[in-house]
C-alpha cells in the first residue's frame, strides 16, 4: 500500500496539469495519439539519464561542480540542453505524421504530453530515491513538475508558430532556444544551494519569482494560441 502511495504523489502532478491543458483544447485530440507522446516522453528519459551521465562525467570527473559557475554549467549542458533536445526529438517522432495535427493549441498539447511523460518518470525516480520521500513529492510538485509543464508549453508554442503561422529560422530556433534558455536558467537558480547556502537562499527567492513569472508566460502562450484556434474557427464559419 505504501508504494502505490509513493508512486501516486509522484504521478498526481503530472496527471493533474495534464488534465488542466486537455481540458483547454476545444477539439480534443485523439486518446491514442496523446498516450503516444506521453509514451515518447517516459521512453527518451531513460537514454537521456544515460547521455546526461557521460557528460556531466566529462565536464567534472567523478566528482561535482564546486562553485557557482559549476553548477550553471550543470544546469545548462548536462541537464537543460539534452533534456529538451530529447523532448523536441520526440514531439517531431509524434507530429511529423499525425493527420490531428491541424490547429495552433494542438503544438502546446503534444509538446505537454512529451514533457509530463518525463517529468513523471523523473518524478518517480526523485521520490522513490529519497528517505522524506513526501517533501520531495511535495516540493517537486509545486516546482519541478509544473517548471517542465512551462517548458513544454514553450516548446509547443512555437512548434506551432512555425509549422501554422510563419516558418522563419528565427521561429524554427525558439523551438529548441526558449525552452532550453528558461529550463536551463531554473535548473542554475535551483541547484545553486549545493554550493553555497547563502547564494542558495537568495537563488530560492529568485527562483520563485522565476517560477511565478514563467508560468505567466506559458499562460499567455495558451491564450494566444486557444484565441488564434477561435479566430480559425470563425472565419470558416464553424
């Protein structure tokens, strides 16, 4: 009992979120091409723990980043840049050829789908592999998950940006850039304590503040998009 109870703190909030974006979507997409992303996003975890492990071996040994500047690094190069490179490699797999794939809000609810997929699977490992197995869950549930949900948002805005509204280099590049960029700069705030608790405790402030701010911005991203579907919506005379 006490593992499904542990393995169900883990998953409620993905699970959550996922339903909040489902919900927004005037026109569903179909169950089986939802779990398809959401399978993408559990599968591309495993080989990216792989990759994540060789190059944070590479950069500092055995051993881990020391300093401030260390653990940017980290937070850029081993975690933000293969992790979303992951997540856009698997919401192409999921989008190249789906026939549903047909309006602006579809891009955010694919890329969600990838994105809570990983985050659920890293959420599981992080709980299951802590002794106060609740307040990871809890702290987590409040930064980490929701922090790859704004991720995925980005991600799928602007996949949508350039694949229904203007197919530029500049919009192509925000696909991968604005995720990694904001990914990178939460994973740099929250890791900062590991080495200095007095920049830990101004980070957490930051980051909060961050979060709060991000998130904002992947609501606009929702609204632009849910708007632009309506606008569709009304000039075909549906």
């Amino acid at each position: 009992m006490g593992i499904v109870i542990i393995l169900g703190a883990a998953l409620l909030p993905a699970i959550l979120l996922f339903l909040y974006i489902w919900k927004k979507d005037a026109q569903p997409e179909p169950t089986s091409w939802l779990l398809k992303a959401v399978l993408w996003g559990v599968v591309i975890c495993f080989p990216v723990a792989v990759v994540e492990s060789g190059i944070s071996a590479a950069l500092f040994g055995s051993g881990a980043p020391t300093n401030v500047i260390g653990t940017t690094i980290q937070a850029f190069c081993v975690a933000a840049v293969p992790e979303e490179m992951a997540k856009l490699l698997a919401l192409w797999m999921v989008l190249r050829k789906n026939p549903f794939f047909d309006e602006h809000f579809d891009g955010i609810v694919y890329a969600v789908c990838v994105g809570l997929g990983f985050a659920a699977i890293e959420n599981i490992f992080y709980v299951l592999g802590s002794e106060d197995w609740m307040g990871v869950a809890i702290a987590r549930a409040l930064l980490a998950v929701p922090g790859h949900y704004a991720f995925a948002v980005l991600m799928g805005y602007y996949y949508s940006v350039y694949h229904f509204v203007n197919p530029s280099l500049k919009n192509a590049l925000l696909i991968l850039f604005a995720p990694v960029l904001v990914h990178g700069i939460y994973d740099a705030l929250a890791m900062s304590g590991e080495v200095n608790p007095y920049i830990g405790g101004l980070s957490f402030i930051v980051l909060i503040y961050f979060c709060i701010k991000l998130h904002k911005l992947a609501q606009t991203k929702v609204l632009i998009m849910i708007e632009r579907d309506k606008r569709d919506f009304m000039a075909k005379g549906w």
